[in-house]
C-alpha cells in the first residue's frame, strides 16, 4: 500500500472533513502518499483528483461539509462508468480507497471489490445513522444538535401564540433523529418510519393535551413517517378535526445537514478516518469502521449496508411518559 485514494459520496454529513484530514495525515505519518477524489465517484470517473498533504488539509476539521465535495453518480452505476473510475484508479496509482458515505456509496464500493478485487474500506457519513455496525454514523450527533437547537428556537414562538408546531426532521427511512431530538424538546408526539402512529391515535393524543390545558405543543414528525402522510396534508387533518387547534409546519430540511460538527464527531471522524488507513495497510478491505461501546469496530461492508439497526422502541414509550 504506497498510495490510498479518498472520497466522499452521497449526501454529504458533517465530520466527513474531520475524515479526510484524518486520512490524509495518517497517510504521510506511515509515508504513504494521499489522493483526494473531487466529487465523489464522479470525479474518479472524470479523472478528477488532488494530491492530499498534511498541509492540505489544515483549518477543515471544524467546517461543515465536505472538502473534497460529494456528488451522485449514475454513471458509476453502470459497468462502464466503474470501469473508467477503476482505470483512473490505477492510472493514478492508487492501492487502496477510502469511502466516506452512506449506504448507496457502500454499494458502490463493494462493486469495486467484487468486479475489480480492488480494496476499499468504508467510514459511515450520514446523518440518519441507519447503517448497520455502528451506534453512531459521522454527522448524526451534529444534525441531533442542530435539530434540537432549531426546535427550541420553535418553542418559543408555539408557546407566545399557543401553537401547536409540526417539525419535519430529515429521516427518509429511518427515525433516529425524530426519535431523538423529539425526546429532547419534549414532543407531544414522535412521528417515524419504524413505528406506525395511526392518525386516529394521534388525534387522541392530542385531545389528551388540550384537555391537560397544554399551551403549546410540538410533534416531531421524521420525512419517511409512517402514516403515510406529509406534515402539510398532517397539518390540514389536525385543523379540520381539532379546530380548537392553530397549527403551522416548520420543514428544517437540509440546516441539519450542514454547520460545524460536534466535538463528538470530529472526533469520531479522527478514529474513524486513522483506522481506516491502518485497515488498508493491514490488508484488510470491504469493511466500515464504526463505533460500538466506544470502540472501534469492523463490519463487514454488506453487513453494514443489508443490516438494520433497531431503533430503540423504549425511548417512544418514555416519551409518552413525559407527556402525560
Ligand atoms: P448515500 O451514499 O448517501 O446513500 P446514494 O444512495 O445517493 O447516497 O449513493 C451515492 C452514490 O453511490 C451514487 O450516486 C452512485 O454513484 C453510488 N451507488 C449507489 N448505489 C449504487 C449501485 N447499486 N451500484 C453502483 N454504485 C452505486
Ligand atoms: O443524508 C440523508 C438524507 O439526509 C435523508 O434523510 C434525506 O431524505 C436525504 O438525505 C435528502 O438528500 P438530498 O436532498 O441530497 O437528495
């Protein structure tokens, strides 16, 4: 191992910067030389790359985003397109990959393995922490924050006009940041792809509050809920069958993907991005470097992307305790 690629894929998360400079500077301590992928799979694709020193990456470990900036690629969906990203691999040198990702760059990745035997290794960024091996994704105890400060902020004004806020937070398929920051503002109720919350309940539940005498009242609702129903079309039932009821939606979207990371995960993005150098030197390869327990651990990359990571059903039951 001479020379290891890095890139990041997908949506981007924050402490994918804190990787890349890990990468980067565990790569020159065993003089190893770096090349940084613009663009993601794309960029390999388009032969776009940068040679990554440890001065290269200074002053990124407290920015948001990603340096090397991300991208989707169909094309490296196709056999030819990983065939040309493959050939610039190797017209550039390059041993061994770093993929900083979700479960689609995975994907992507184990492509690589499987049709070019060529050795990759995984570091999980996103923000829904729903990949398998690892109780925390790099960029979810950020967008936790994030989403948490931005509901706060909301409270206030539910609770100047007694409104009753429904909050979409990111979470296609999984509720891991609705379930947490819902937990941590005090929702009413916690919306999420994992659990379906009838309409019928959610009605009664809010009964419930307006008849405690509750002021203001905030659902957290994840984008993947399972009701099946968007918080704008939540919002007119909730109108029409408790007119009592002043409701407005607030989507915070893609903010709790961007900002500074979290202490947490620049320091996760530092393990994360150290030992997944030190996996390719080793020769190990179609792994994700996660954390369980606080300790680094390795799963295999189709474990990680197949796998699913329950959602911790208890917190919702205490939810509703706080609630009464
Ligand atoms: P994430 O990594 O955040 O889950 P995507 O699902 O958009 O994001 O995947 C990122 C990129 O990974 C895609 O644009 C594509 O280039 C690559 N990828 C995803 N799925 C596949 C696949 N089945 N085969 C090859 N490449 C894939
Ligand atoms: O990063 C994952 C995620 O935040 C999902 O929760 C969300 O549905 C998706 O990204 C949106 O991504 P984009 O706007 O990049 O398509």
């Amino acid at each position: 191992m001479k020379n290891i690629g890095v890139l990041t894929s997908g949506g981007d998360s924050p402490g994918m910067n804190s990787a890349i400079r890990a990468v980067a500077r565990t790569c020159a301590h065993y003089n190893l030389k770096c090349t940084g992928i613009i663009r993601g799979y794309q960029g390999l694709i388009e032969n776009d790359t940068k040679v990554l020193y440890t001065r290269s990456v200074r002053g990124i470990i407290n920015r948001g985003g990603t340096f090397l900036y991300s991208a989707r690629s169909d094309e490296f969906k196709t056999e030819q397109g990983r065939k040309s990203a493959y050939d610039n691999l190797i017209k550039n040198n390059i041993d061994g990959l770093v993929v900083i990702g979700g479960d689609g760059s995975f994907t992507g990745g184990l492509k690589l393995i499987q049709e070019y035997d060529f050795p990759v290794i995984g570091i999980p960024g996103t923000i829904d922490n729903d990949l398998f091996g690892t109780s925390h994704t790099l960029g979810y105890d950020t967008a936790l924050n994030t989403a948490t400060e931005a509901i706060d902020k909301i409270r206030d004004t539910a609770i100047s006009h007694h409104r009753l806020f429904l909050v979409e937070v990111m979470g296609r398929d999984a509720g891991f940041i609705a379930l947490n920051t819902g937990l941590a503002i005090g929702a009413q109720e916690i919306l999420i792809p994992e659990v379906n919350m009838s309409l019928d309940n959610l009605i009664d539940s809010l009964k419930r509050s307006k008849n405690a005498g509750k002021t203001s009242t905030i659902i957290v609702v994840a984008e993947g809920d399972k009701t099946g129903n968007n918080v704008f079309q939540l919002a007119d039932t909730i109108e029409t069958k408790l007119p009592k009821y002043e409701v407005r939606v607030s989507v915070l979207g893609h903010m709790q993907r961007g900002g500074s990371p979290s202490c947490f995960d620049r320091v996760l993005g530092t393990q994360m991005g150290i030992t997944s150098v030190e996996s390719l030197v080793n020769n190990e390869k179609g792994l994700m470097i996660g954390i369980s327990n606080g300790k680094i651990a390795k799963t295999d990359l189709s474990k990680a992307i197949k796998g699913k990571t329950k959602i911790n059903k208890e917190l919702l039951r205490m939810s509703r305790i706080m609630n009464t």
